[in-house]
C-alpha cells in the first residue's frame, strides 16, 4: 500500500506538459499503480480493469508505448491510499448542492484537494482510512459516488471526448488546512438514508416495515437498483421472513425501477444465501409459491 497523501503529492508537482506517458511512470514511480483507460475515455483497456493495475515500469512502458494517447486508471482505496468523491452533474442532476449539504453537516470538509472533471464535476481527494476497507457505493439521486474498494478513478492530465470537443481533468483547488479521513458510511447515510427494518416477531412481517422497504426500493435509481433491492432482503431475511413473502412484497417494488423477474430473484436469493447460509431453505420456500401476486401492501407503495 502507498503512503497516505502520494496521489496527491504527484498532482501537485504535475507539469501541465507531461505527456499521459510521463504522468504514468510518476504516479508508478511515487508507489501509485495506475493502468491504461480508453484514449479519450474511461473504459479500461485491460483485460481486468483496475485489477491489473501496477507500479512495474516496463509494463507501464509497454502500455504507453501501444497507445500513448491513454488515459491513466487509478485503483481508489488500500492500494492507493486515496478515496474520492465524485460530484457528477448529468442533466438535470447536480451533486454540488447534495456536496456542500454534506459540508454544512461537517461530513467531507478534510478534503487534500479537489479536481475538475470534464464533464463539469468535481473529485474530492481523502486519504484512505488506514486498516478499514472503504466500499465503492453510489448514491445516483444525490449526484456522488464515493470510490474507494473496488473502484477506480480517471486522474489528470486525462482528457475525456466529446460530441463537442474534449475536456481534461485539471486541478482546481489545494487544501491548505487539516487534512482527515472520509467517513464514508456516514456520508452515505447522510445522502440516501436507508430505513432500518421496525422490530418484528421472528417469521413476521410486519405492514410498517414493508412499507418502508418496498417503498424505499421502488424510489432508486440505475445504477442503486441491485443493491438497494439486496441490502432491503437482507433486512428482512435476517428477520426471519420466509422467501416467498420477501418476494411478494419488494418483487414488485424492484420490478417497478426496471429489474426483471429473474434479476429479482437471483438478488433476492442471493440475500438469503448470504445471511441465512442455507440454499435448500430458500429453494422449499420459494417453489411453494415462485410466482406470488403482490401483496396489499406492494399494491399500495407502487399505485
């Protein structure tokens, strides 16, 4: 693992006129693995993504040297030592505003410098907390991602293409202050609140809590879909309610946003392997009734 805050010391000594090539050799040489991204692009270029990144200079050489217009990956968390936030503006959607609210609250304020991005966003940098496996998440309807465990960032002197032209990624700000670590749950729950599952008796469900989950289900957005409907079983398999009712409640929820039937139940088995260990449990309840019609309380949340 690289040393907290070398990301951030190869930005800030970068020449606006190194070349993509030059600028990967300086992140591998300060200890960062990077690897190639489409010219012009985001995508990976490997054939493992961030998995390949390295630090070894002659296959960084011989990535460059195949295509020096790449742009340069960097694997976010542990093996970098940096997590960023990305405040993404998509249309109608801004993160900034839902950014200084998590300002106001005190939740991203120990930034060590922020980066535009080309589509007129913004990267907050952090240090990776030492020790503590920080999570990539998403929180679409907010506008910000966190990257942090199995993610990766674009850095500068990237440039992204476009229809009408094509930008960089440039620095636009250096915190000269107290630099901290990013509680990145927090700011999570902060940005998209999940409910939290009423107590119930074991094997019940209960209307206030279904309401909840499936309402909360049926409110996300691509790219929260999956994971929003698995976090939402998971409650309520560790509950203790049977497959079938979890299906019948959040199945029509999930459907609702776009998943299909069998995206539904492959997540929502997935759920129950997960916290209840047992296939062959879940596989008798859920061939007793695979095809469940929504309940009273899905048809409510979704009319």
């Amino acid at each position: 693992m690289s040393e907290r805050g070398v990301v951030s010391s190869v930005l800030l000594r970068m020449n606006g006129a190194w070349p993509l090539s030059t600028a990967a050799r300086e992140f591998a040489r300060a200890g960062v693995p990077v690897f190639p991204c489409a010219s012009f692009g985001k995508r990976p270029a490997t054939g493992h993504g961030f998995h390949d990144a390295t630090t070894n200079l002659d296959q960084i050489e011989a990535w460059w040297r195949q295509s020096p217009g790449a742009n340069i990956g960097v694997p976010t968390g542990a093996s970098s030592g940096v997590v960023v936030v990305d405040v993404d503006v998509h249309g109608p959607v801004s993160g900034f505003s839902a950014f200084e609210r998590a300002h106001d609250a005190g939740l991203v304020g120990g930034w060590q410098l922020l980066v535009s991005t080309p589509s007129g966003g913004m990267h907050a940098y952090y240090p990776a907390t030492p020790s503590a496996k920080q999570r990539s998440w998403q929180a679409a309807r907010a506008g910000v991602d966190f990257r942090g465990d199995g993610g990766y960032i674009i850095v500068p002197p990237s440039v992204i293409g476009a229809n009408s032209g094509s930008a960089g990624y440039r620095m636009r700000r250096i915190n000269t202050g107290r630099v901290e670590s990013l509680d990145s749950d927090g700011l999570r729950e902060f940005l998209d609140p999940r409910p939290a599952p009423a107590p119930r008796p074991t094997g019940q469900l209960t209307e206030v809590s279904a309401d909840r989950l499936a309402a909360w289900v049926a409110d996300r957005v691509e790219g929260e879909r999956n994971r929003g409907l698995f976090w939402a079983a998971c409650r309520l398999a560790e509950s203790g309610t049977p497959p079938a009712d979890t299906y019948a409640v959040l199945g029509p929820a999930a459907e609702h946003v776009g998943l299909t039937q069998r995206e539904v139940s492959a997540t929502i088995r997935s759920a129950y392997r997960t916290t209840q260990p047992q296939p062959r449990t879940w596989a008798n309840s859920y061939n007793e009734a695979p095809r469940r019609a929504p309940s009273h309380t899905a048809k409510r949340v979704l009319s």
